[in-house]
C-alpha cells in the first residue's frame, strides 16, 4: 500500500480499518458511536431484532435521542418512545430523553473526539466533523448493523480542500459562509464526497464549525471536517474531555481546492425551496414573513442565542409575527436563562420551545398556514418541510432571522447593527 | 429480480425525502403501509393511488436529497415500484434504497416520457423503452452494491454472509 500523504478523511477511516486506506477503497471499520434519534431508530431496532442479533456491540457507545418528537404531540410517537426504552433497557444501550436536547448538539457536548469514527441515523450527523471527527449520517438498517456489528463498511470518500481567509465583518456569521458556499457549489455540488476545511481557521469558534459542518450534507457532502486544533482542544478541556491534534498530512491530494474570503461574505438567505437557491438579505427585503424560528442543530447554540437577543433586546417583533425560540439542548437553555436571554426572547414578543428539533421537520410546533412565509435559522427549506407543502421557508443566520423578525421581513442584520 | 418491467412516472429534479415521505406523517413511520399511502405525495397528490406494481419512478438530478429517513426508499418499495432511475442520486437514499433491495440507477432520464413503457436488465445495465423505441444502457452498481442487493438487501446479507462481506 502506497504511502502518500493522506487527507483527513483518509486518515480516520485508515486508522479505524486497520489498515492504509485511501479514496475509492472500500473499507469495513469499527465504529466508535452509533446513534439514532426518534425517528430513525424504531426502524433500526426492527432490523437489529430482522438480523437476528441478540442485542447491540457496544451499549455505551449506543445511543437512541428522543428529540424530534420532544415532547411527543401523539400517542404513535409515545409508543414509539416506550419502544426504544424497552430495547435499551434489554440491550444496555443509551436512551437520551426528550428535553435533553438535539442529538448532534449533544454529541458535540458530550461525546465526539477527534479521530473518532461517528454514524448516526440522522443526515445532519456530519455535525461532529467540527472536532475532528469523522461523523457521518445513515438511514436505520445501516445504523442498525454498526450498533449490532460495532463496525460497517465505508467507501473512502474523495476530498474537497476548503480554504478560507480573512475574518467575518460585522453582522456575518458562520451560517452566511456556509449558505454562500452551498449557492456557490450546490446541493449535489459534493455528492460523495468530503469537506475539508483549512486555512485560517481561528476565525470560526467552535460553535461556528459546528454550524458549517452541520451544513455540510446540503452540499451532498458525506462529512465536513475541521482539523482538530487549540480551539478544539480548548473547547472539550472546557467540557473535561480530552483529545489529541489532528489534520490531514501536508501535501495530501484533493479532488478540488475552494477558497472563501470571509471578509467578503455577507448576509445570506436561502430562498424556497432548495438550499443552494441562495440570495443576499439586502436583496430580499420585500419578502414579508409570518414567523421566524431561532433554533436546530444548526443555529441553537448560546452564541447563536447571544446574537439574536443582542438584537431584540428592548425592541420589539413587528405585528403579526410569530417568533419561536429554541435552545438546541437543556444546557444551552440554562445557559440562555442565567445570561437573561430568554427573558430578552419573550418581552420581544417571542415564545420558547422545549430543547429539540421543533418545528424544523414538520412533526408538530409551528406548523405553516398555507401561503405563510417563514424565517428560520435551520439547515433546510424544502417543499412541505415544516408541515406544510404551501408554506415557504427561508433560511438564514440568527441575526439575520432577529433582524427580520423586528422588521416584519427580510432584513440586512447591519441595517439594525450600529 | 433483474428483469424489471412497468410504466414510468416522471417527476423532477431535487425530489427530497420530504417530497417522498413528509414529515407531518412522521407519527406514521412504525406503520409503513399506511405511511406507503403518502409516498411522493408532495411531489404528486394521487401517485399512491395511481402507482402499479412494477411501475417506475423517472426522475432528474438529485434524487432523495435530504433527511436520512430510509422510510422514503422502504415506501416507495411497498408501493409496488420496481426500481428508481435518475440522473443522479443524493448519497444516503441510494445506500438506503440498496439496503432495502430498491433497485437504483443512474442513467439519462431526459427522453423518458410520463407513460412510456419501460423493461430493465439490471446486470446488464440496459433499458428499452418500448413506447419511445429506444434502448439505453446504463453503468451496472458497483460490485459492493450489487452483492448487497442480490442478497436482497444488507439485512439478509448479513444472514446469509454472518458478515459484512464485500
């Protein structure tokens, strides 16, 4: 086997294989975390019980989130709840109750490291890439045989090197990088493929990567990887968990080079009804909208929170808006609380949701009316996606969202930043 | 298995997973025949009620973009569908849809009309279009998919297999 120098992808995948793997391989390899949420994992369950395995490889590193349906707003869900704890009791595997939060802000929180390997039933599982670990979503038979097996197979993904200068100006965020870059490359513009990203990385935080990696799927992409550097290694120490450095070998060979300025990125808004349907904000400001919703595993971060509140704070919500705020876990909630957002958050007019993924999949809260416009800060705007297929989703940064919700539609953040 | 034949439902590009299984039904996942009554509803009102066995689903780039929910695939297998063509694929449908033992294949879709009449070798990788009069072929999966889907899915290769063996 060759020794040239490896990618990120590479390099994880090799090390859980065994073996030197390189792009184009197929690879089986141990799984460090398997974990489905409450829509995927019943399914998984009845094809871990249709293989005829006894139970799961490793409990601990099993896990079942309650979180799209949290609380449950009907009695299927709630058996469908009673059937996971039942399999986990059985089994010793994990169940993350409702309230606790949205499973990728959780593994993010609690469990991914660098150099692990992550499958989740859930497409948004690429999330953990922004620590270095190679995260990926499945659909429920594939979760079910790394839960049972403890390994599946992986085809080695070719690379996209993601090279990014400069640093945000007021008013852009993470989300506006990422928006642009799925306009710029689109929704299948890295089918197969993985994201990594380079350059001068100290300007995204932690909860930024989380934001771009958490994107990374509506690019089609299989993972979005951030090296793991002193901002990661700070991020988990501050979370008492430990981790090691880690990024691609230099000289490693990408399929393709991108490059993005931040400093010339500005506020970005994905328009109905496919993601990669990109605009700026300042160009939509006749876009009148009925609700806006700050929240998901994309934009439910204390950081996300602060921006928004920073700009609702003593101001109010235009008539006939409806803002719905919700943490993206039970302690961003608290945090929220202790630094007075929520309070910020109602006396604008708003209202708070239950840590979970809420209105963002159409399961319940906040439904569209037929006709209805929303705002919202999650991942995903596609037909009939909050409930409704004559409803219309835009996407954008919480500022942005803040920004619009005082407006009553589509606003530029800077026009409200003074 | 291989021999497929039926009449082709063309849909559009960017057909996601909530086009295909929407989340309003989402109470309905642990009740796949009910939820099979949706499927593509949002893509096409009365295609549950419409759809033969044996029929095909024709469609753009991008096919299944979006959620993971292998629920999508597993409905429009028990609809009847005999297999999915498309110009392209997202990467978590076509995985789930040959888990599932849902033929996928990637192929130019653009002279298919709604109605034509269509047989499929699939270890040939040929398509005949009885109504339009015109023959093309396809790339055949890759070796590791077509394993798992001869097997009639992963769930049974492993039965069969003890193993993951690609």
């Amino acid at each position: 086997m060759s020794d040239r120098p490896q990618t990120l992808a590479e390099k994880i995948l090799s090390a859980k294989y065994g073996r030197r793997a390189q792009a184009g391989e197929t690879v089986v390899a141990e799984v460090d975390l398997a974990f489905a949420q409450d829509g995927t994992g019943p399914l998984a369950i009845r094809q871990i019980d249709a293989l005829g395995l006894e139970g799961v490889a490793k409990p601990e590193a099993t896990i079942f989130f309650f979180d799209h349906a949290s609380p449950s707003p009907r009695k299927e869900l709630s058996d469908d709840h009673r059937f996971m704890r039942a399999f986990s009791e059985k089994t010793g595997a994990n169940v993350s109750e409702v309230g606790r939060g949205i499973c990728h802000q959780l593994v993010a929180e609690h469990y991914a490291e660098p150099g692990m390997l992550i499958v989740g039933g859930d497409s948004h599982t690429c999330t953990a890439g922004a620590l270095g670990a190679f995260a990926t979503g499945v659909g429920s038979t594939d979760v079910a045989v790394a839960m049972a097996l403890g390994r599946t197979w992986f085809r080695v993904p070719e690379s996209f090197r993601v090279e990014l200068t400069g640093s945000f100006s007021k008013g852009v965020y993470a989300k506006d990088l990422i928006l642009h870059l799925i306009g710029d490359i689109g929704a299948a513009g890295a089918t197969y493929k993985a994201l990594e990203f380079s350059g001068q990385l100290e300007s995204l935080d932690m909860e930024s990567r989380l934001t771009v990696s958490n994107m990374a799927v509506e690019a089609g992409a299989k993972a979005g990887l951030f090296p793991a550097d002193e901002i990661t290694l700070d991020y988990l120490k501050g979370r008492g968990r430990g981790g090691k450095k880690l990024g691609p070998d230099p000289n490693a060979s990408y399929e393709k080079q991108l490059e993005y300025d931040l400093e010339k990125i500005q506020p970005t808004v994905s328009k109905p009804h496919t993601v990669d349907n990109t605009a700026l904000a300042q160009d939509l400001s006749d876009v009148k909208i009925d609700q806006v919703f700050i929240g998901t595993c994309t934009n439910g971060r204390i950081g996300d929170l602060q921006a928004a509140a920073g700009i609702l704070n003593g101001r109010k919500t235009a008539a006939g808006v409806r803002l719905l705020v919700g943490p993206a876990s039970r302690e961003v909630y608290l945090q929220a609380e202790k630094l007075g957002l929520l309070r910020i958050f109602v006396e604008s007019g708003g209202m708070i949701l239950p840590p979970g993924c809420g209105p963002c999949v159409g399961v319940h809260q906040g439904a569209l009316g037929s006709g209805e416009v929303v705002l919202a800060t999650q991942n995903r705007n596609f037909k009939g996606r909050m409930g409704n297929p004559e409803g219309f989703i835009y996407l954008a940064s919480p500022a942005t969202a803040a920004a619009s919700a005082l407006a009553g539609k589509i606003t530029d953040p800077r026009e409200v930043l003074s | 298995m291989s021999q497929l034949s039926g009449k082709a439902w063309v849909f559009s590009d960017d057909i996601s997973t909530d086009h295909i299984a929407p989340g309003r039904y989402f109470h309905l996942r642990s009740n796949l025949p009910e939820l099979a009554k949706h499927v593509l509803e949002d893509a096409r009102e009365d295609f549950a009620e419409q759809v033969k066995p044996g029929d095909f689903v024709v469609a753009g780039e991008n096919f299944g973009l979006g959620s993971s929910r292998e629920h999508a695939p597993t409905i429009i297998k028990l609809a009847g569908v005999s297999a999915v063509l498309a110009k392209s694929f997202a990467r978590i449908f076509f995985r789930n849809a040959v888990n599932i033992g849902l033929p996928v294949i990637m192929l130019d879709t653009s002279d298919i009309q709604e109605g034509d009449q269509l047989e499929v070798d699939l270890e040939k990788g040929r398509l005949r279009d009885l109504t339009g009069a015109k023959e093309l072929s396809f790339q055949p999966l890759s070796n590791e998919m077509m394993r798992i889907l001869g097997d009639g899915g992963l769930v049974e290769h492993i039965k069969k297999h003890g193993e993951i063996k690609l």
